[in-house]
C-alpha cells in the first residue's frame, strides 16, 4: 500500500513542483519589469529635477545680471579711457554705493531664491513619491509573493524526495525473495 501512496504523492508532488515552478516563472517576469519601471521612473523622475534645478539657477544668474545692470546702469566707465586720470571722490562714493547695493540685491537673490529651491525640492519630494509609492508596492508584493512561492517549492521539492525514498522503500520491500534467504 505505501508503494501506491509513494507513487501517487510522487506524481502529485511533481506536478505541484511544476505549477509553482511556472509561477514563480510568471512572478519572476513581472518582478524584474517592475524593477525595471521603477528605474526607468526613477531616472526620468531625477532628469526632471535636475532640470528644475538647473532652470531655478539660471533664474537666479538673470537676476544678478538683471540687478547689475539696472543698477550700472547710466554711471557710464570711471576714470578716463587712456587711464592717466583717477577716478574723483563723488565717483568714488557712487561706485562704493552702487557696488553696496548689487551686493544687496545679490544676497537677496541667493535668500530668495535659496528659498524657492527648497520649497520646490518638498514639492517634487511628495512628487517623486507620488509617483514611485504604487509601483514599490507592486514591487514588494511581488518578492513577497515570490519568497512565498519559492519556499512552498522547497518545501514540495523536500514532499517529492520523501514519496519517492518511500516508493522506492515500498517497493523493495513488495518484491518477493526467491533466493531463498529469507
């Protein structure tokens, strides 16, 4: 009787080893594509931000160059052309003063725009994460599922070494001795 169970949970555990081998097949496949979407997210997600951040920069450069011109502009070129002559005390004053107040606008540049660049950092923080959450999930579930299914298969492979150490036992056993030995 136990060769016919040995053989009978041989077979079944074959083919449970065979199901759980093709999901794990179909899992596998579905994993590393989501793996890979979530890359490929990834890094249009940083293409993107650096994008921003390259655009907050330049921003910022045309406002500096925006600010020094307008406040350059109209005092003209100190001292003479051939350079023979010095720069006078009242033009000493205004160029102090006008370098003073491009200082000034250049300091609130960097606050301003300092400020801008953290805020749309926590912006395209809650972005990124809109964006990536539901397939990192998908993605987890998947290597759950897929640690699951392979250690259902380890256990099946283990269910089919045992039915057939039993068939095998069963058999021996079911087979006459005709030697005579006993």
């Amino acid at each position: 009787m136990g060769f016919l169970t040995g053989g009978y949970l041989k077979m079944y555990s074959a083919k449970l080893r065979l199901q759980l081998q093709h999901q794990l097949t179909s899992i596998t496949m579905r994993h590393n594509k989501v793996q890979k979407q979530v890359g490929e997210m990834e890094k249009r997600l940083t293409q993107m931000q650096q994008s921003q951040n390259q655009m907050l920069n330049a921003s910022m450069q045309a406002a500096n160059a925006g600010a020094y011109s307008s406040i350059f502009q109209g005092m003209g070129s100190f001292g003479p052309a051939n350079g023979t002559n010095p720069i006078d005390t009242s033009q000493s004053t205004q160029l102090q003063q006008a370098n003073l107040m491009y200082q000034q606008a250049q300091q609130y540049n960097s606050v301003f725009f300092t400020q801008q660049k953290f805020l749309q950092e926590q912006n395209f923080d809650q972005f990124r994460q809109m964006q990536l959450e539901p397939l990192q999930q998908l993605e987890e579930s998947l290597a759950i599922e897929k640690a699951n299914i392979e250690t259902r298969l380890a256990t099946v492979k283990e269910q089919e070494e045992s039915a057939k150490a039993m068939e095998k036992q069963d058999r021996k056993d079911a087979v006459a001795d005709y030697t005579g030995q006993g």
